[in-house]
C-alpha cells in the first residue's frame, strides 16, 4: 500500500508538508484545496512513496528488517 506526501505553498513558499494514508488521501486532497483555493495563490504539490524493497539481515535468531527503501513519484495536480 502506498501513502502520500502533500507539500502545501502559498506563492511558492512551503506552509505544511503532510504525510497522508491511501485510505485518507480522497478526502485529505478536496478539504486542503477547499480551503486552500488556487484563486488565492496556494498549490499542492503531491508525491505518492511506494516500498521499493526491504533490506534484511538473517542471523542466528532469523530474519530482521533492516530498512526500507522508498521511490517518490509526483502525482499532478488537476488543472
């Protein structure tokens, strides 16, 4: 499952940066951009994260998690 980075900015400036669930995302995005009209200078900018891979150690207890490794892709705004 992949969740969401929303970036909010007014003129160009950073205001919030959101991290967001798939499950949210819907309804998060229409309430930030009700109340965050284009018309008055504000733009979302939308990254979805998706796992990449994982990184794991076996040892003598089994496996472990060591990490994991994301990609970043940009979601476009809706004109």
């Amino acid at each position: 499952m992949s969740d969401y980075r929303i970036s909010l900015r007014r003129d160009e400036v950073l205001l919030a940066e959101l991290s967001v669930s798939q499950a949210r995302y819907v309804e998060m995005t229409r309430e930030l951009r009700k109340r965050f009209p284009r018309e008055e200078g504000f733009t979302l900018h939308i990254e979805r994260r998706r796992e990449l891979r994982r990184i794991l150690e076996q040892g003598p207890d089994g496996l472990r998690l060591l990490g994991i490794e994301y990609r970043h892709e940009e979601v476009s705004e809706p004109a």
